[in-house]
C-alpha cells in the first residue's frame, strides 16, 4: 500500500527510487514487523492473562511443565500475523502473485491455528480439534491455493523439482506437482507445529529458515545472481524476500517475549501459520528439498512423531521416551534451556549447509 503510493511521486522526488529496490523495502518489511511485536506484545500478553486465554499444558508431558508453564498466555500468534501482515501490506508489491500466494497461506492457516487454540481453551486440554479434521481442512486449503497460483503462473519450469549440489538434475513432476506441493506445505506447517513445545525452540529456527530463503528468493529474482549462481531465474520472486523480511521481524520481537521462561506461546496460530508460509516460499523460490535441509530441525521432529506412533501401533514399543523428541532429552534429564540452545545449534548448522547448496554445484 505504501510502496505503491510512494511510486507515484518517484518522478517528482527522485530521492523516493530508493523505495524501488527489494533490499530497502525488505529492510523496511523487517523493521516495521519487528517494531509492531515489540508494541503490542505487552499489552497482548496482558490482554490474554485478564482473559484467561491460558496454554493447556499436555499431562503426559515433563511433569516439570505443569508447574512452570500453566497459567501462561497463548494465541502469541496473533502478535506475529498482526507484524507480518501489515509490514508486507506496507512495503511489498502486492500485485505480485507470489506475495498474495503467501498472504493466502500464512492468513488461512493463522485462522485455522486460532480456531484450534480456541477448542483447546474452549475445553480445557490440549487436544483441540482432531487431528484428522485439521490436516484435512489443511489439504483443502493449499490446494486452492496452489490452483489459483498455477493459473496466474505461466513458466514451464514452476513444476519442475530441482536438486541441490547438482546442476542439471531435475524432474518434471507433471500433475504430480498439485499433490507434492501440498505436501510441503501442510507438511512444513505441522513439522514447525510439533516443533514448538519449549520456550523459543520454533521461533529460531523459523527465524533462520526464513532468513535462508530472504537471501535464495532475492538471487532467484535476480537474472544476474541466479546465472552466476546456476540456479533457477524466476521473475518476481525477489519480492518473497520482503515477505521473508516480515517473518524474521514479526518472530525476533515476539521472541522477546517468549524467550525462556515465556511470557505467552504463538499457539497452533503462530505455528501452523509460520510453518504453511515456509513451504509456500519452498515452492516458489523451486528451493523445496533445501527447504527439508535448512528446516531440518523440523523434520527431525516430525518424523520422531511418525516413528513413534509407527514403533507402539506396530510393536507395542516406544523408540522414544517421549514425543516429540524435544520432549526426550527432558525426560533424560536435560534442562529446557539445554534442549533449546542445542536444537538452535543444530538449526545454525542446517541453515549453513543449506545456504552452501546455493554455491556447490
């Protein structure tokens, strides 16, 4: 919005073309969503507390939890899609496809994440809805996306999956792309979901996924960077960069607040909303097998939960002591503090070897 009433005086103030490029704007996207948490997260977090919009702690957890964590705030997502949202509105072209593809995704899903929070304050556990309806509602809500996109988007390449480290390996998924995509997404946001169980643990690692993918979006969108690169050159997607910008923004100021101990939880709000964003900017950057690596953190977790429920339904035996498998290095006796710092290591490192894909080939 403001971007483009600022174009409309570039000829008059010529001082304005600054606002044209992506780096200002994405600097600008970072500020604005970074200033807008720090603003309002205090008096959300009040606002929520005198509301009893309390966390519903899992009895089967820690027993550690119970004690420290009842009692505080949730739905913090809100104060993420509220930072998010308008700095993209202000400073983003919002006639670009992927900008809107991205908005769709992180607002549908922000609202099925609060609807979710909702069910679980509304009864007082931490079932919320079932698992099964949400990933349905999910599915239902990335594949109309992804149509609406694969309508506006023209170039042959968009359903071609390409592979890190080499440089002409590639395959043409065909129709098989609708499906895949919808994988990543509902994936990537139940992945970064089951990841945030400890104070701060998602909100790095989303924070470094999304930095990642600043800097691939911005030489994606770029015909000079992607040549030198040897990498994809996909016109518009530069402006994924401002929309990434707003991520680590929104994030690093509800941070502040939900630094151990926290002082209120993004909630399914936050995290199915944040994790739904990461696959969408996945697919359309074509980056989305080192979206898997940079997020690996993510992935690890899922699939502690997969391996889980496959060991006990198929054995009767559990591999984990609990999980997600977060949650088994604190029943081994791990501090929380401990498990978080070393899975924002282990994230540190995936967003290196994923930044390192761009350049080995």
């Amino acid at each position: 919005m403001l971007y483009e009433f600022l174009l409309n005086y570039i000829e008059t103030f010529t001082f304005l073309n600054v606002f044209k490029y992506i780096t200002t704007r994405t600097g600008l996207a970072f500020f604005t969503s970074l200033l807008i948490a720090l603003l309002i997260g205090g008096p959300f977090i009040k606002l929520f507390s005198n509301r009893k919009i309390f966390n519903p702690i899992r009895q089967d957890g820690p027993s550690d939890h119970i004690v420290k964590k009842i009692g505080t705030p949730t739905m913090g997502g809100i104060i993420i899609l509220l930072g998010l949202v308008i700095s993209v509105l202000l400073w983003a072209d919002l006639k670009n496809i992927y900008i809107l593809f991205c908005l769709y995704i992180v607002l549908s899903f922000g609202l099925l994440g609060a609807f979710d929070d909702y069910q679980k304050i509304k009864n007082s556990n931490s079932s919320g809805i079932s698992s099964k309806f949400k990933i349905l509602v999910q599915i239902f809500l990335a594949l109309f996306g992804l149509v609406i996109l694969t309508y506006f988007v023209e170039y042959e390449e968009f359903k071609n999956l390409y592979f890190p480290f080499f440089k002409n390996l590639m395959i043409n998924l065909g129709w098989f792309f609708i499906p895949f995509s919808i994988f990543v997404i509902v994936g990537s946001s139940n992945a970064v979901n089951l990841t945030d169980g400890l104070d701060g643990l998602a909100t790095v690692p989303v924070i470094l996924v999304a930095g990642c993918f600043a800097f691939i979006s911005y030489v994606s969108g770029n015909i000079v960077f992607s040549e030198y690169l040897q990498i994809l050159y996909i016109e518009g997607t530069g402006e994924i960069s401002i929309f990434c910008g707003a991520i680590i923004g929104s994030c690093l100021g509800f941070l502040w607040f939900n630094a151990p101990p926290a002082k209120i939880f993004m909630g399914d709000t936050g995290s199915l909303s944040l994790g739904g964003s990461l696959g969408a900017v996945g697919i359309i950057t074509k980056h989305e097998i080192v979206l898997a690596i940079t997020g690996g953190l993510f992935v690890l977790e899922a699939l502690s939960v997969m391996v889980q429920v496959i060991s006990f339904k198929l054995t009767g035996k559990r591999i984990f002591k609990m999980a997600p498998i977060h949650h088994h290095f604190e029943k081994k006796g791990w501090p929380e503090s401990t498990v978080v710092i070393r899975f924002w290591i282990i994230s540190i490192i995936l967003a290196m070897i994923g930044l390192a894909t761009l350049k080995l080939r």
